[in-house]
C-alpha cells in the first residue's frame, strides 16, 4: 500500500521571491501598459485629443489675442501656460470614460476577480493618462514654438514647470477615478466631468488676467488650483519669484491625491457594479 501526499497550495509571494510591493508595481506596470495599447491600436485619439487645444491656441492667438492685453508680457508667452493647462486638465476626463467604458463592459469586475493587486487597475489608468499627457504637452509646446511662444527663462525652468503641471494633472485623474467608478457609463462620466472642469479652467488665470473679473469671481479664480498650476509654470518660464506658486501648486495636488486616491480605492473595493 503507498500513500499519496498532497501538497497545500503555497502562497504565492513564497513560491516567488518577489515582495508584495513587486507584484503591485508589476501588476501597475501590466495594467498601464495594457491601457497604452488602446492609443497604439487607435491613435485617432490622440489625433482628436490634440485637436481641440491646438484651435483654442490659433484662436486666442489670432482671433482673440489682439483684443487681449496683458501689462509686460507678449500675449503669447502669457497664453501657452494656460494651453498646457488646458491639455491636462480636459485630458485627465479621460481616466473616468475609460474606467466607465471598462466597468459597462464588465472587465472591471473579470479584474476584481483575478490574483492581481487591487490598486494595479486605477494606478495603471492614472499613469497611462499621465504618459498620454506627456505626448500632448510635448506635441503642444512644439506647436506654442510655432506661433511665437518664447521661454524667458532656461530650459531647466521649463521642464521643472512642466513636471508640476503633469502632476497637477495626474492628481485630477484620481478626481475623475473616482468619478468614473461612481457613474453607470462613458456617456454620463464625460457630462458629468465638464460641469466640474469647465469653470476650473475658464474661470482661472489660464487664458486672461483675474483682475479684471469681478470680485466674487476674482476671489475664486485666484484661489483655485487650475490657477495654481497655471501660475507655477509662468512664474518658471517667464521668470520672477516662482517658488510660493510652484509651492501653492504642490500643495494642491497633494491635497486632491490625499483625497482622492483613497476615495478611488475605496469605490473601486466596494465593488464599482454597485453604483
């Protein structure tokens, strides 16, 4: 007579020298670039992503830029911050039609199901958002060359401008994470998004000067965070006293992502299906 052993399954963080944090960060790293291949597979969206701020630059370049004034500085070199602004701000809408668009189809709840981190889906969403709004930034800044924009400063300036904006506009992914995953499809995320990111953008310092709004509208556009990040990156490329701006600006991604992340998470354990 022989016996048979049978083995107890083994975790799997013993069978694989990898740390959980190693299965997260391969699992994030996975999930984002399984969401870069939806802009290699359709670059239309890119196309069409890059088309709505390039008209807004030809028109406030051409259209609206004579009529427009702004005390020592060329109206281009104050507009293309508010461009790049624009870019990121608009762009991160894209996180929550996205993960909308996953949870109809039911892969958000396929995901849920698998042995993969749990924070690997929205983390992997948020940074393919942000690699996609490094291409646009960099196709945009080429563009701002073209039509006149100048940096006053140096290159170094410009790209540390650049990164805080690009982490302003990772924090308002996880705004929108958390919107995506609280709506019932892509149609009702991008209505949802544009009541919350319309006012944010136009009614900052992104395109014109905030003293010449009223007052109670003044008071909100200089103490939001669009004119924050706007603010940062003209203080950097167009020279002056910019470490209070880029310090306003840091302190307003840190607190949307502490805010947010968490509330993301929090929807996404739930179970979106819920909503």
């Amino acid at each position: 007579m022989t016996t048979q052993t049978i083995d107890r399954p083994t975790p799997m963080e013993a069978v694989h020298p990898m740390s959980g944090l190693g299965f997260a960060v391969r699992d994030t790293l996975a999930m984002t670039w399984r969401n870069l291949l939806t802009i290699r597979r359709l670059p239309q969206l890119l196309v069409f992503a890059t088309i709505q701020p390039l008209l807004f630059v030809l028109m406030f370049r051409y259209v609206f830029g004579g009529s427009i004034e702004v005390p020592g500085v060329e109206y281009v070199n104050y507009l293309m911050p508010g461009i790049f602004a624009q870019v990121i701000a608009f762009g991160a809408i894209n996180t929550a039609v996205g993960l909308a668009e996953d949870r109809n189809r039911g892969l958000i709840e396929r995901l849920r199901s698998l042995p993969m981190a749990r924070s690997a889906v929205l983390a992997g969403r948020t940074l393919a958002d942000l690699a996609r709004n490094v291409l646009v930034v960099a196709l945009m800044l080429g563009v701002g060359f073209l039509v006149g924009f100048r940096v006053q400063t140096n290159g170094f300036k410009l790209l540390l401008g650049l990164a805080v904006l690009l982490f302003f506009g990772y924090s308002l992914s996880w705004i929108f994470a958390f919107v995506g995953l609280s709506v019932p499809n892509a149609e009702t995320a991008q209505a949802a998004a544009f009541p919350i990111m319309l006012p944010l953008v136009f009614a900052s310092s992104a395109f014109v000067s905030t003293e010449n709004m009223p007052d109670w509208l003044r008071v909100f556009a200089e103490h939001q965070p669009v004119t924050a990040a706007v603010d940062a990156v003209r203080a950097l490329v167009l020279g002056g006293e910019w470490a209070g701006d880029v310090l306003a600006s840091l302190a307003w991604t840190a607190g949307i992502l502490l805010v947010f992340v968490p509330l993301s998470v929090s929807r996404y354990r739930r179970g979106a299906a819920a909503g």
